[in-house]
C-alpha cells in the first residue's frame, strides 16, 4: 500500500485502487487470504506502473522543455515544437501519462533530428 500513498503523494487520483485495498480486507475478514494476498499485490503492481509512468513522462517533459530552449537559443523557429509540447503537458495534467510521454517524445525526437 505504500506505493499507493506515493502515487497519491503525488496528486494522482487513488479512489479506485483504495476501494480495491478496501475489497481485500473484506476478503481477508471473511477468511479468503490468498485472494485478498492477490488483490493486493495487483493494487501494488498498478501503483507501480502508474508511479513509474508518471516518472517517465515527467522526466520527458523535462528534457523537451530543455531541447527547446536551446533551439530557440540556437535561432531555429520553435513554434511548432511549443504547441506539440503544450498537447503534451496538457495531457499529463489530465493524467493521461502515456499520452504525454508519446507527445512530448516525438517533440523531443524531432528537435534532435534538426
């Protein structure tokens, strides 16, 4: 459960996987331990994936927002790269982190090609 209170530490909206932690306790008070074991290993395991993302396309849009000031910096016309970057943080504040994370990497790969 701690990587469940890291990922709401992180703002990341946790209801459903609390109700699932909810789910096993019931399921551990009516004597289904293995199942309730089970339930909370995948609540982990979606946590996990879920901080890990978050991470990834953070870190992304760190290094994108870097590449782009240093074209800019460079003279090259940068705002086509901006409204792709914008897409992307505007993705990842909506949560959806694998969309940020495709956006802001194809941003970043086609500044590299430049």
């Amino acid at each position: 459960m701690a990587k469940v209170s890291a990922c709401a530490a992180l703002g990341l909206d946790t209801a459903e996987m609390r109700h699932e932690i909810q789910r096993a306790r019931t399921r551990a008070g009516v004597g289904d331990t293995a199942g309730a074991v089970a339930a909370l290993a995948a609540v982990e395991a979606r946590a996990q994936a879920l901080g890990t993302l978050h991470r990834q396309a953070s870190e992304t849009l760190q290094e994108t927002a870097q590449r782009i000031e240093e074209a800019r910096a460079g003279g090259v016309d940068v705002r086509g790269f901006l409204e792709g970057f914008a897409r992307a943080r505007e993705a990842f504040t909506h949560a959806d982190f694998g969309e940020a994370l495709a956006i802001a990497s194809r941003v970043r790969a086609d500044l590299e090609e430049l």
